[in-house]
C-alpha cells in the first residue's frame, strides 16, 4: 500500500508497484507536504530525539501536520509513504522510547497490526490516529475535515500529550 504525500513521490511509487507483485494499492490525494521524500518502500527518518523520545510515524500526506504538532517534542519523527511492505527495520533501529504514535490519512489503525508485528518482542504502547470508523454526513473544506478528524496539527499535538501523559507515573 502507498501513499505519496507529495507529486514528485509518485512516478517512484508507481515504478516501485509496477515491480512489486502486482498487487499494490496506490492512494494518492490533493492534500501535499510541502517537499517530497522519494525513498520507495522506506522509512525516511527525519528527525532524532533522545534516547527517551516519543517516535512518531507520518503517513503520507499526513507528514507537514504532523511535524507541526511535534516541532517541539521530544520525538524522533518518521516519514512512510509505503506502509506495505512495511519498513520494520527503520522503525527498530531508531525507536527510542517505549511510545509510538502512528498519523495516517486514511482509516484510523490501518497499519496499527503492522507496528504491533514488528515491535512483537519490544514493549511499546501505539497511538494510532486517522480517520474514525463511523459514517461522516458533514461538509466542508478539506482542513475543516482534517480539524473534525484531529488530524490538523492541533489535534495531533493534544492527541499526542494525552498520550504521553498517561504514560508519566508523575
């Protein structure tokens, strides 16, 4: 499964599908990141934070309001843009603490079982945020639907102190 965040992500996507088996899904959208991050099949790392830092995992178009909410987090923030097959060897070697949020575009916890299989044997706690699997009947502007799912960088951010909170004994 695909999903470029950005135009000049997707004739990479579709030379990668196009060798693959076959079966690949390629989800694109008219919502973009700002700059593209053409590795097929991989995790892009774009940010490090110490040894103790939330690691968040951006899904395509879902990577500038995801940067946003975390600018100052301690958090080590990577960029998929390919979730099948997916990158467990990135997503091993740089997580630090036990804390994992994963933001995708499309249904909340699509790739949650991905995370969760490649951290089998790593004790973790996942925060999966996406869409809510209910029926939507509202209109509006693309960021109206982003706010009203909490994908905008407001929302992912208080998602994500909620979630760090829970987990501070203090």
């Amino acid at each position: 499964m695909h999903i470029p965040g950005h135009p000049d992500e997707v004739e990479a996507t579709l030379r990668s599908a196009v060798a693959g088996t076959g079966r690949d899904y390629i989800r694109t959208s008219t919502v973009v990141n700002s700059r593209a991050f053409v590795r097929p099949g991989g995790f892009s790392v774009l940010r490090c934070g110490s040894d103790t830092a939330v690691t968040v995992i951006a899904v395509g178009p879902s990577l500038d309001p995801t940067l946003d909410a975390t600018a100052d987090l301690d958090a080590t923030v990577q960029y998929a843009s390919t979730v099948r097959p997916f990158d467990a060897e990135t997503l091993r070697t740089v997580l630090a603490g036990p804390e994992i949020v994963l933001v995708e575009p499309c249904l909340v916890g699509t790739s949650a079982a991905e995370v969760s299989a490649a951290l089998i044997d790593v004790p973790h706690r996942l925060l999966a945020l996406g869409v809510p699997c209910t029926e939507h009947r509202h209109y509006g502007t693309e960021a109206e639907h982003r706010a009203g799912h909490g994908l905008d960088a407001a929302g992912i951010r208080g998602s994500i102190a909620e979630f760090l909170a829970m987990s501070d004994p203090g």
